[in-house]
C-alpha cells in the first residue's frame, strides 16, 4: 500500500517512522512535485499544493491532518468523489479546551489587575467572582465545542451552546439554528467561536453579532479567521461593546505585521495553536481509519462536501 504525504511541515520525513510503526507494509512517499506518487493508495494532507492530486490516479481516500477542511475543499483540483475523512479531537478537544478556559478565567479572575498589581507592588482583594455574570455561550457543538462548553460548564459557569441542530448536551444549555442565533446571543457575555468555515458560518463575528451580545463582552475565536470581519472588532472594542478579544485564527497566516490587532491593547493573539496537531494522536486514528477501510468498513470522520465539515 502507497501513501502519500502532502503537507507545509519542512520535515516531513519525521512523520515517516510513526507511519511505518502502525503500517509496516506501506510505502510512505513524502509529496515531491519532481517525482509523484501516480499510484497513491491514500493521501494525507495538510494545505498542499494544489497539483498534489493531479498525478494521482488510484487514491482511494483523502485524509486531513487537521479538524477544519475549508482550505483542502479550496483546493483546485481536488478530485471530486474521493472520500476525505478530518481529523477527529485526536488530542485537539482538551487543548482547545484548556486554551479557552485560561483565558476565560483569566477575564473572570481579574488576572491581569493582579499582574498589574503585583508591579505597583499593591495588596488589594478585587470583587470575588459572581459566575452569573459571566454567562457563556459556544458557537459550535462538534467534539471540540462540546469539550470546550462542558469544560467551562464543569468550572460552574453558565454555558450555552449553539448549533446548528441544537444537539443536547447535559449542563448546557441549547440554541439551534438561525431562529435561536439572537437569543443566545443576548444572553452570552463570554463568545468563543468553535464552527466549522463554511459559506453559512463566513463573516459571522461581526458588528451585528458583537452589539446583540450582553455589556462587556469578550470574544474568543478559535474557529477560523474568516469567521471574524476584522474591522468590526475593532469597532465593536472602540465602542465599548467588547472589552477583550482573544484571537488565535486570523485571515492571513502568519498575520501581517503591520495589522491593527497585533499592538491594541484589548486584542491577546496567539499564532494559530489553541490546538496543535498531535503526531502519535493524529497517526494512530489515520491509520486505524486506513485499516478499517482496507477491511471494508466505514471510518468515521468523513466529510459532507455540501454540508462543508
Ligand atoms: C487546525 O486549525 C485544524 O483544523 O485542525
């Protein structure tokens, strides 16, 4: 069996050895443009070039080394009825989780006055905590909203989730769909975004969105950066409608030094790694799902290409 390897990573030759431990029959061919791999039996990519899947004529699956697939459907080129399964938690669901609730308490603690504090070398209790003032709301209830809102809802605050079939999930309250978007919004102070991109979910962080929320808000997005107009965050914290915004996904990565969110003083960014791949995590599940399809089952993880996750 033939696997080919497509990914930005510069050593991706370290991925070859994991590979080989759970796989030891396959062929690993890390992705040269000079020499393809036409007789590829499965490719595992992460942002590749867009010629990658022209010379291959035998795939029989796509695996992407990561949980959002809006750049790999991007892709001209990409084959149009080969199965492309994501990457599912793998190790992401609780770093995404801890990412957020750090941050989270950090707003909810006053952890910066006492950093603040600490430098001016003063001693002073601040308010304790009253967690219903600080009512949070999840855009997203995959496996990583779900971790993320039943983390934060097991620390005792008020979650809410919102989704786009309001799936149930104990301990925190539901909105489904369109009809149910306002009223979560008016009732969320801590907005963290976990959605999938899609043409549905594009531009959702914006004015409109940041002004139906509860006073002093802070927005957390971790999602994608096209869920979010820049601009109107900006304008939204100018205005005061939001007091602190953490971003870890932006509309070009790396972010343009020159952009406005790198220097203001309300914005914390983070390059893009709430939730790292896990090499050993991301291997094992790629390749129980390649054994389960050489057996002739059914893995999941696989992708709805209308649906757009
Ligand atoms: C990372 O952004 C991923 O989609 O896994």
């Amino acid at each position: 069996m033939k696997i080919l390897f497509a990914t930005e990573d510069p050593k991706a030759e370290r991925w070859k050895a994991p590979l080989l431990e759970q796989l030891p029959q396959a062929d690993i061919h890390i992705w040269d443009a000079a020499n393809p791999a036409t007789d590829a039996d499965y490719a595992i990519v992460w942002q590749p070039p867009a010629e990658v899947f022209a010379q291959t004529h035998s795939l029989k699956a796509i695996f992407n080394l990561g949980a959002g697939v809006d750049a790999l459907l991007k892709l001209t080129g990409l084959p149009d009825n080969l199965p492309i399964y994501r990457l599912e938690d793998a190790g992401m669901s609780a770093q995404m989780a801890e990412y957020v609730a750090y941050y989270v308490i950090e707003a909810s603690r006053d952890m910066a006055l006492y950093r603040e504090q600490q430098a001016d070398g003063v001693w002073k209790m601040l308010r304790p905590i009253r967690r219903q003032d600080w009512p949070i709301g999840v855009l997203g209830l995959g496996q990583i909203g779900k971790r993320v809102a039943t983390t934060l809802a097991g620390l005792d605050y008020p979650v809410a989730g919102w989704s786009r079939s309001g799936q149930p999930i104990e301990g925190v309250e539901s909105f489904a769909g369109q009809e149910q978007f306002k009223s979560f919004l008016a009732r969320t102070r801590v907005l963290i975004n976990t959605l999938p991109l899609t043409p549905e979910t594009r531009d959702l962080l914006n004015y409109d969105t940041f002004s139906s929320l509860l006073p002093d808000a802070v927005v957390i997005n971790v999602g994608r950066g096209e869920h979010l107009v820049d601009h109107d965050m900006i304008r939204a914290i100018d205005e005061g409608l939001i007091r602190h915004s953490v971003l870890d996904v932006f509309r070009q990565e790396p972010l343009p030094i020159e952009h406005p969110f790198w220097r203001h003083p309300s914005i914390t960014l983070t390059p893009h790694v709430s939730a790292r791949t896990l090499r050993d995590e991301t291997v094992q599940q790629i390749c129980d799902k390649i054994k389960l399809l050489e057996s002739g089952e059914s893995p999941s993880g696989l992708i709805d290409r209308q649906r757009g996750y």
